[in-house]
C-alpha cells in the first residue's frame, strides 16, 4: 500500500496570486463594513472564491463583474476599490495564458 505524504514545497504561481487576491479583498471589505452594499459585495466574494468557481473561472469573471457593478453604484472605499481592481487584473492574466495554452 502506497502511502502519501503532503508535499513539502509548493511553487507560487498566478493562481495562488489570484487566491491571494480575493482574501486580501475579502479582509478590506471586512475591515471596511459599513459602507453602501458592503454586506452584497462580501457575499458575492465568497461566492467568487467558493470551489464552484474556482473550478469555473468564467463563472468568477461573471462574479466579479457583478462586484464592480455593485461597486460602482456605491461609495466604497480606496482600499476595496483598489482590490477590486486588482482581483481583475490577475484574473485577466490567468485567463490569457489559459488561451495560450500556458502553465499555470
């Protein structure tokens, strides 16, 4: 019988700063509450990094453009805007070098 152990070394990759960057939005949110539609936004964030999602990244893109709509129509503050802003980007790069057929 073959016993597994967990692995030692992890190597980073966008992906793991992709999932940074949702937990770094998440705790803004957080830190933040109070502000117009904080409780929408932190309930689609658990949506966007919940396992669904995560194994469907065009359902986290669809997720994400749901926050930036909400976002947008409330007065949130620098810190969560800029996380927001960030998630997309990283987000857009993991899903070009998914067309590029690359590694992640």
């Amino acid at each position: 019988m073959t016993f597994y152990t967990e692995p030692t070394g992890y190597e980073k990759t966008i992906v793991s700063d992709l999932q940074g960057a949702w937990g770094n939005l998440r705790e803004a949110v957080v830190e933040n509450a109070g502000f117009e539609d904080w409780d929408r936004i932190l309930f689609h964030i658990d949506e966007a990094m919940s396992w669904e999602s995560v194994r469907d990244l065009d359902r986290m893109k669809a997720t994400l453009t749901v926050i930036r709509n909400i976002a947008g129509q409330a007065d949130i503050p620098d810190e969560p805007a800029d996380w927001i802003q960030k998630v997309s980007s990283i987000l857009d790069k993991v899903l070009e070098k998914i067309r590029n057929g690359e590694r992640l």
